[in-house]
C-alpha cells in the first residue's frame, strides 16, 4: 500500500472512469493521493468516492500530452480502445487504428510522462501475451509470450517498448492481470450481470473456467507497485513484469455461489476442463507483499 506522506503524491490514471482504472482511483483516494484522471470525457457527478481532477486525453498519438504530466509522480496507465465489451476482438472491423491507439498512443503517453520527470509509470497489461499454451502449463512472467490475438499482440508490444524506454530516471512496470471482476462504477453493470441475467432466464450456459482477479485486489497490486523501492523491483534500468490473478473459477461454481445468494434453483451448467487451463504464477508479486483476497466475493453484485 502506499504510505502517506508529508507531500501527496500526484498520480496520473489514464481510463480511470474505466472498469479496472476506477478501482485503482478509489484505492489511491483511499490513501488520500491526488488523483488525476486522463479521459475523453469528464466522470459524472458522483462517479468517485472523492475529489478526483480531470484532464482531457486521448489514445491518439498526435496528441499533446505533455502539460497533462507536469506535477504527476506517477503514471498509471489503463486506457484501452476497443469494441464495447469486448478486448479480444475488440478491433471490429478497424485492426490498423486498433493497433495505433493502443501501442503508438499508449507510447507517445509513456514518452510525453518520461519527459515531465515522471519516475514511475504502471501499465495495465494483459495475460493475453502468453497466447496458448501446452495444457496444464503455468503461466510465468519468464517464458516466452507467442500472443494469438491482436489484443495480446498489443499489450507485448507496448511491454516491449517499455522496456527499451527504462532508465535510472524513468521506471516502467508491467502487470499481467487477468480477469477483473467487482462491482462497477455508479449507474454501470458489472462484468457478470449479462451471465447472471441468463442464467436466472433459463437459459443454457456454456461450461467455461477462467482466471479472475477483484478489482481491489489489483488495485492493491497497483499500490504495492507504485510505492516499492525501484531497487526492489529490479534493476534501475528494466521494466519488470508482475502477474497478477488469483482464482482458477468454474462458471458452474460462479453460479452457484449466485444461485445461492439470490435464492434461485435451476440446473448449473457442467464444470469445464481445469486440468487443461493456464493458471498464472504470482509468486513474483507475492513475493513483494501482495495478498490477494483468496476467494470469490460477490458483495456489491
């Protein structure tokens, strides 16, 4: 967690009025940091749980960004472009100004933070960049990454990028999250409303497993990682990687546990084959501290 100071730490969110980036806002706000949030669009009254600053900005790498940075610390970088609801596959029908947004503009971000003196910048990256895998192979921040969609392909590019980028001056880190669920945003569903609406229809669900992630413990990881040591991440001039999951989740067992809260008695869909998934090592992260919850939390669902 981030230590409160005698100074407020600035801390720059580009998409914090995003599934994953309000999270990480309302962490920060808790340890009463100055938030700023980087969007196309001011949030709606009320969207925070404190007061949080807003400067336009966008994905677009002509864009001038550079005053958006000039008392920032930190930069924590969660903008994505892409197709509502969706992140593989999110290019629709546009893959080449898919693949501008989210690399040339999420590096001419990184630059325009390097140039304003920013020490540190976190970016939101993806367990896409490991593309399949043998089945049962665990996933590891050392292996090879072989990403089989565009989305993935993105975020190792930007990574890689980040990593020529790094010097004693400038700290960039990475975090592989996997599925991020919680509760959303004011007036905004969460990840599982459509399923859960489904499945109290009647309707045949589809057996699936899947790594999941809540989005207060990723924020917790965002924290650990903005106020660790930069010796302890690594070497001064690297741009290190941290997974970060935490359940192996059977939608059968998602299911359940709403069936069970929400009083409803139908068929649950078959389990699906866990033997054959990739599950991802945090053992990096953990190493620094982070405990992630350990368990399916439906409260605010």
């Amino acid at each position: 967690m981030l230590q409160v100071s005698a100074r407020m730490t600035t801390i720059l969110i580009s998409g914090a009025t995003g599934y994953a980036g309000r999270f990480i806002a309302e962490a920060l706000l808790a340890d009463r940091h100055d938030v700023i949030a980087l969007s196309r669009t001011p949030p709606p009254a009320g969207f925070f749980s404190g007061p949080v600053r807003w400067m336009a900005g966008s994905l677009d790498p002509d864009v001038d960004h550079d005053t958006a940075f000039d008392k920032a610390d930190i930069f924590v970088h969660c903008a994505f472009a892409h197709l509502p609801g969706r992140y593989r596959g999110g290019e629709g029908d546009d893959p080449a100004g898919f693949a501008r947004a989210n690399v040339d503009g999420t590096l001419a971000l990184m630059a325009a933070a390097k140039r304003a003196g920013v020490s540190r910048a976190i970016f939101l990256s993806s367990r896409a960049v490991y593309g399949p895998k043998p089945p049962g192979t665990v996933l590891v921040e050392t292996m090879d990454c072989a990403p089989d969609t565009l989305y993935g392909e993105t975020k190792l590019a930007v990574e890689t990028a980040l990593a020529a980028m790094a010097d004693e001056h400038f700290q960039p880190v990475s975090i592989r999250a996997t599925g991020i669920y919680g509760p959303a945003g004011p007036g905004r569903a969460h990840k599982w409303a459509g399923l859960f609406e489904a499945f109290s229809a009647g309707d045949a669900i589809a057996p699936r497993i899947g790594t999941e992630v809540h989005g207060d413990d990723l924020a917790n990881a965002v924290r650990l990682l903005a106020s660790m040591p930069a010796e302890r991440l690594g070497a001064l001039d690297t741009a290190p990687v941290f997974n970060a999951s935490d359940l192996l989740l059977d939608r059968r067992d998602l299911l359940s546990a709403y069936a069970e809260k929400a009083g409803i008695d139908r068929p649950l869909p078959p389990r699906a084959d866990a033997a054959a998934f990739n599950a991802m090592d945090c053992a990096r992260l953990k190493a620094l501290g982070w405990r992630p919850r350990g368990a399916l939390d439906l409260t605010g669902l």
